[in-house]
C-alpha cells in the first residue's frame, strides 16, 4: 500500500532549496513524535520505538550536516540543540513518556519556523521564475548537501 503523504514528502523534497529541505526534515521529526505520542497512547511499543527511532536518525542526519567551520555560533547552538533533543528522546523511549515528548515538539517547531523564515527570506531574494529556456533541474534529498549556516 502506497502512503500518500510520504510520496508527497519525497515529491516536495526533489528540488527544493536546501533551506527548505531542513524545513522539510523538522516537520518529519514533529511528526514522528506525534505518532510516537499516539502510540504511547495505545500501548505500542513497536510503533513508539519505530517513530522515536526515525525522529532521532533525521535529527542525527540533520546533526552530521553542520558546517562547524562556516557556521560559528549558529552551528555550536543547533549541534547542543539536536544533542539535547536526542537525549530527551531517548528519555522518552525509556520512560514511554507523552510528557517529554511534548516538551520538544514546541521547541522543534520553533525552530523549523526560524529555517521557514530563512527559506522565505532566500526566495524573495533569488529570482523568482527562471528563465523559459533554461532546463529545470531536480535532485533527490540524498546526496544533497543541506546549508546550516546562516547568511546575511
């Protein structure tokens, strides 16, 4: 069976900015503790464990991405960042806790509108159509690399 929402995810994903694919990647994480939450609810632990486990591995992803170098403060910040929202994940894991989880969802969807407003920013200031004759361009999310640093 086919999930809709997952070959739209990927669809938007190809081609996308970089920015927007960490934008893309926050709201998986969200909603992987969701489904995480849902399952502490009903008492699954193979589906708790499965959302947890792919909530910490996109954060992980997200993690090996910094540019420590370029990124300075910004990179030092989000590497503590996904450091502590691992642990707390793990945590929740642990504890089959709704209340831990709870706690992160506010603080990553804080910071995937920081990424949406950096997206917002970059588009306004690229051109907005291309020109007829060039080709479109596409790329997967694999092999693409993800900018972390901010720029002003």
């Amino acid at each position: 069976m086919i999930d809709v929402r997952t070959l739209y995810r990927e669809n938007a994903a190809r081609g996308a900015s970089p920015v927007r694919q960490v934008v893309l990647l926050y709201e998986q994480i969200v909603e992987d503790l969701r489904r995480a939450r849902k399952a502490i609810e009903e008492n699954h632990i193979e589906g708790r464990t499965n959302a947890i486990n792919h909530a910490i591995t996109v954060i992980a992803h997200l993690q090996s991405k910094l540019n420590r170098e370029a990124g300075g403060e910004v990179a030092r910040n989000l590497e503590h960042f996904y450091n502590m929202v691992r642990r707390r994940l793990l945590e929740a894991q642990m504890r089959a806790s709704k209340e831990v989880l709870d706690e992160q969802i506010p603080l990553l969807l804080e910071l995937r509108d920081a990424w949406a407003e950096v997206d917002r920013s970059e588009a306004v200031r690229s051109d907005p159509a291309p020109a007829p004759s060039k080709p479109e361009t596409t790329s997967s999310v694999d092999g693409q690399k993800i900018r972390t640093d901010w720029r002003g």
